[in-house]
C-alpha cells in the first residue's frame, strides 16, 4: 500500500516538472490592456541556441570594399558657333604683267620728280598746279606716255574734255607698241567722252582698249 503511493507521487511529480519545461504557450504574446492601447508584449526571449558565432580576425586582412567614386570627365566646352575658327580665304593673286604689258619706266629722274609732285598736287586738289607741272614734264620728255596720260586726266577733272581728248589721242601716237599705255590712254578716252556726253565715242574708245 505504501509503494503504490509512492509510485503515484513520483508520477505526479514528473508530470509537473515536464508542463513546466515544456510549456508550448510560452512564447505567445500577451496583449496589455490596462493603458487602454493595444499594446503587445514582445515575446519571451529565449537562450541562444548552441551555435557559436567566431568574430573575424583582423589578421586575414580582409578589408569592406571601398566604393570609388565615378569621376565623369568634363565635356569640352565649345566655343560659340560664331567662334568656330575658319580658314581665312585665300585672295587670288593676279599674275605679274609681262615685261611687253608693263608701262614704260621714265629714265629722266627730272620727270620723274615732275610726275610725283603733279600726283601729289591733284590728289590735294590743287589741279591748275599740277596742269602746270605736266606741261613742262611734257616739254622735257615730249615721248613719255605717261606724262600725256597724267596731263589728260588733270585736263578731263577741270572739266576741259576736249583739251583732255586731244592730249590722250597724242600720248596715243607716241606709245605706239607699248600695250599697257595704249590700253589706259584708250581707256581714258572713253571716260573723257563719257562725261563730255559723247556715248557713241565713248563706246568705241572702250573697243579700241579691249583690244591691248
């Protein structure tokens, strides 16, 4: 009789110590009503469990990638399109005349001085001086072309288109077989008659300097 109550109160012992071990429900949060939020209570934290976590060791070298930063290079900033460099044009260069085309050089250096001082003269509009300088280059050298060119033109800005025309049609007759004079004084002419009012005359003047 003895043993049969033991045997119960030790089976009712183990019973004991295996629901408090092994309580399924122990985890389940409990719902905390007194604050009148519902507020849950975080479950029970449990012990870890046997796996052991081994920390790095710092002697592997083993280091957390470094994120470089992207350096995009700058765009090359144009200039405007108005600045964009061009090449510059090229200007034709006209071909030097030949020696037969070349108006005659004057020799005499008396003349020559005449010339200039009379270029001179009209470009400042004294043109009664510089007509007076050309009539005595001309007695000097009475078989240069240019000095009959220069005296005619002087003549035509005077408004003396006759004097002019017949100083030209001279400076014609002594350059015979110099092209380049033959061709201005020609062209000459046709101006002196163009401002005369003698278009017909000025028309062949231009066919006569077409043809040097």
């Amino acid at each position: 009789m003895n043993s049969g109550k033991l045997g119960v109160a030790l089976a009712g012992g183990l019973l004991l110590t295996g629901c408090a071990t092994s309580n399924p429900f122990s985890n389940i949060p409990v719902e905390d009503r007194s604050s009148g939020a519902a507020a849950v209570q975080q479950p029970v934290q449990t012990e870890p469990s046997g796996v052991v976590v081994t920390p790095m060791d710092p002697g592997l070298g083993v280091r957390p990638l470094e994120v470089e930063p992207i350096v995009r290079a700058q765009r090359e900033i144009l200039p405007p399109a108005d600045e964009v460099w061009q090449p510059s044009p090229v200007t034709p260069t006209a071909p030097a005349p030949s020696p037969a085309e070349s108006p005659a050089s004057v020799d005499n250096a008396a003349v020559v001085a005449l010339l200039d001082t009379a270029k001179q003269e009209t470009a400042q509009g004294d043109l009664r001086a510089a007509q007076t300088r050309l009539e005595r280059a001309q007695r000097i050298a009475p078989r240069e072309p240019e000095v009959y060119y220069q005296l005619a033109d002087v003549k035509r800005q005077l408004g003396q288109f006759m004097d002019a025309e017949q100083v030209a049609l001279r400076g014609v007759d002594v350059a015979s077989g110099q092209n380049a004079s033959l061709r201005r004084l020609w062209a000459l002419i046709s101006q002196i008659r163009t401002e005369a009012g003698d278009l017909a005359g000025a028309d062949d003047a231009r066919q006569q300097a077409s043809r040097y």
